[in-house]
C-alpha cells in the first residue's frame, strides 16, 4: 500500500518515491512535480534550455519564425530537466522561453491577420469604386447623360449593379452608402467630358445615401492605408493617398469640374428606361 512518502504512478499503479518525477515502472512522468533546481552551482545548463531563451528572443527580429521553432525545443527541454532531475540547471530559461515563444507566435499571427484583413477590405471597397464607375460609364451611354445627383445611387444606378451591398464599404459597414457622386456631372452628356480617364465620377465618402458633391465630401479620416478609391467616368479605379489627392500639385490632374463643362448646355437625364428594374 502506498504510504505518505510513496507516489502511485497514475499509469501502471508503481509505488516510486516521494519527490520522484519518473515512474520506476513505466518510465511516464509524473505529473505536479516541479523538478528542483540543483543546490551544485557547478551543475550545467541544459543546453536546449539556453537555446530555447535564444530562439525565444530573435522571434521578436524575425516576425515569430523563430519562436515557432522555440516551442518544441522548449517542451524538449523542459523534459530533460525532468528526467535529469539535479543533474541539469535552466529550469526558468526553459519555462519562461517556452512562454515567450508562445506569446509572440500568437501576437505575429494577429498581426499578419489584421494586415491581410486590412489588405482584403481595400480591395473590396475599391471593386465596388470600379463598379459604380462602370455603371456611370454604362448609365450615360444608354441615356445620353450622366444620372442627376439627387437619386444617383436610389434610382439611376440601381439598374445596372448587382445590389446594394455595392453601396457599402467593407471598412464602414453600418453606412448603407460609403460613397458619393461628382454633382458635376449630374445631366451632362459624355462629349462634354474633355478627359473621361481624369474626370471623378464617384469616390469615398461618409455623407450617406444618394451623398452628391464635391471633394469636400471626402471621408474625414482616410479608411484605407491613409487613402481613399476613387471612380473615374472611363469606368476605371485607383487607390490614391489622401495627399496625392488633394494636394495643389496635383489639382491639375483631378479633374472635378469637367474643363468643357461649360461648352455644351446641361441636359436633364431622362427617366429610366421602359422594362428597367427600379427597387423601391
């Protein structure tokens, strides 16, 4: 029968020692024991304890890789001090490099995550830019003229994109639009556009549904690596950084206000066409 100074291995029932950490019978370890560090200062380091520390340490230069590879040798070497209870020191770097590793493992995938979600959202956004523009595009090639401002997004463009959820920008989901048209254009017909690869047609922005105007509708705080997407009436898409966008070096190349604007009168767009699905 086991006494007080006996423990009973959990897998084959042998009586070992009070203060063992490997069964006698079966070898296994034996669980809530911490293996002592020896009273010997003259006792080595475990080896794969100070590698452990080591690798620990460069995961935090080298994104994690090496804490990856820390882990297990950390496990290994924290097996060793169990076994060669006394013979070996570095119990703590094992422990706490083990720890560590794991730590930043886990912090280095979040943040490759975060960027790739990041990345993923972008791009979304900048599809459903591309969309809207090709449906400008499409919109005044059937009708002779660019959709007024008031119902660009209610009305005029509903028939020629997919649904609404074109309308919504992955990185600000609760606004049922993320975008605004160029009220510049509203009636006015594709020859009055001098260069329609130049010319805005919709961009980002958090005004709201049916939002018409022009670059002072812009998001107040870039969504979007500090940028924002923005449509042109040629049915193309662009990334541009805030900066680039709004900067006086730049106004040149922008073009929100139509240059041959003026040259041909407005024309009011028509109402859409017969058999042409309008959602309410």
């Amino acid at each position: 029968m086991a006494g007080d100074e006996t423990r009973v291995c959990p897998e084959c029932g042998s009586e070992n020692p009070e203060g063992a950490v490997v069964c006698g019978g079966c070898s296994a370890i034996l669980l809530g024991s911490k293996p002592k560090e020896p009273t010997n200062l003259r006792a080595p380091v475990s080896p794969l304890a100070i590698l452990t520390a080591v690798l620990a340490a460069l995961g935090m230069v080298s994104m994690g890789l090496t804490a990856i590879v820390a882990i297990p040798i950390g496990i290994a070497a924290l097996v060793q001090l169990a076994v060669r209870r006394g013979q070996l020191r570095g119990w703590p770097l094992a422990v706490g490099g083990t720890a560590f590793a794991a730590l930043l493992v886990g912090w280095s995938a979040y943040v490759i995550y975060e960027r790739e979600h990041v990345t993923y959202r972008k791009s979304t956004c900048l599809m459903n830019v591309k969309h809207m523009a090709d449906a400008l595009r499409m919109y005044a090639a059937d009708y002779g003229a660019f959709p007024p401002s008031e119902q660009w997004e209610s009305q005029s463009l509903r028939q020629y994109v997919e649904s609404d959820k074109v309308y919504v920008c992955p990185t600000a989901p609760k606004l049922r639009s993320g975008y605004a048209y160029s009220s510049a254009l509203s009636g006015v017909t594709p020859e009055a556009i001098g260069d329609a690869g130049r010319t805005v047609g919709v961009f980002e922005s958090d005004r709201g549904w049916n939002a018409a105007g022009g670059l002072e509708l812009l998001v107040r705080v870039p969504r979007h690596y500090k940028g924002d997407n923005v449509g042109f009436v040629d049915g193309h898409a662009k990334w541009y950084l805030r900066q680039a966008l709004i900067s006086k070096e730049n106004a040149d190349y922008f073009v929100w206000e139509p240059p041959r604007l003026e040259l041909l009168p407005r024309r009011e767009a028509p109402p859409p066409r017969p058999g042409s699905v309008i959602l309410p």
